[in-house]
C-alpha cells in the first residue's frame, strides 16, 4: 500500500512472521498479525502489539517497513506505520491533520500531504 514492498513473496499479515534480534544475536519471531503499530523515534522504533507489550527496537521506522507485508500496513505520517485490521476510525482535525483512532486505544496522527489517499485506502478495505 503505502510502505515499500519487501523482498519476500506476497504473504498476508496472517501468515507472515517478523524476525527480530535482541541483544547480541538472540532472535524472536513474531507474527505481523499482533502488529497493532510502529511509531518511529529517530533511529528506533517502537513495536505496538496486540496482546503484549510494546517493546523498542534499535532500527529505523524505515528499515522494519520492508519487512512488513505492504497490503496491511500502511504510513500514515513521517513516524507511524499501522496495521490497517486495526484501525477503529478516521478523524479529520481543524488544523488540517487527521488522526487514526486504533482498536487499542492509540490515536495515531496523519499527515496533511497522505490524507486524502489514506482515507480512500481505509474506506474502500
């Protein structure tokens, strides 16, 4: 959709795992699926998931979007990418934003420049 595609074959988010490192060379495998969002925080990221807690990775919003499957995320602003199953709502601000509002809870700004092409993509899915 929005975020480059990865170099791996097309899989949903229901089937497609996140292979991460922690602390030396140990690695975690996660299912995209409980992927709620990624809110970047310059060179790291926060991973926002479903049923557990929201952990910080030491790598660019930019570098873990080519591993997501591009049809079920999307970004939505410079710093956030979120999963399109989980989002609740749109909101249009005075100012010209817009905002998701998550299933968790999380509202998530969208900037200026992608809302129209956002909203479409969201009231069509």
């Amino acid at each position: 959709m929005l975020i480059p595609t990865s170099t791996s074959t097309g899989s949903t988010a229901s089937d497609s795992a996140l292979q991460l490192y922690f602390r030396g060379s140990r690695q975690h495998v996660f299912q995209t699926s409980d992927l709620v969002c990624l809110q970047g925080d310059g060179n790291y990221t926060w991973l926002h998931w479903r049923n557990r807690p929201s952990i910080i990775m030491p790598k660019t919003l930019k570098q873990l979007a080519i591993k997501l499957p591009a049809d079920d995320f999307i970004r939505v602003h410079r710093n956030s990418i979120v999963n399109c199953q989980y989002v609740d709502r749109l909101e249009r601000l005075k100012t010209g934003l817009g905002a998701i509002h998550l299933t968790n809870g999380t509202v998530v700004p969208v900037s200026r420049r992608r809302w129209e092409e956002i909203s479409e993509l969201l009231s069509n899915a």
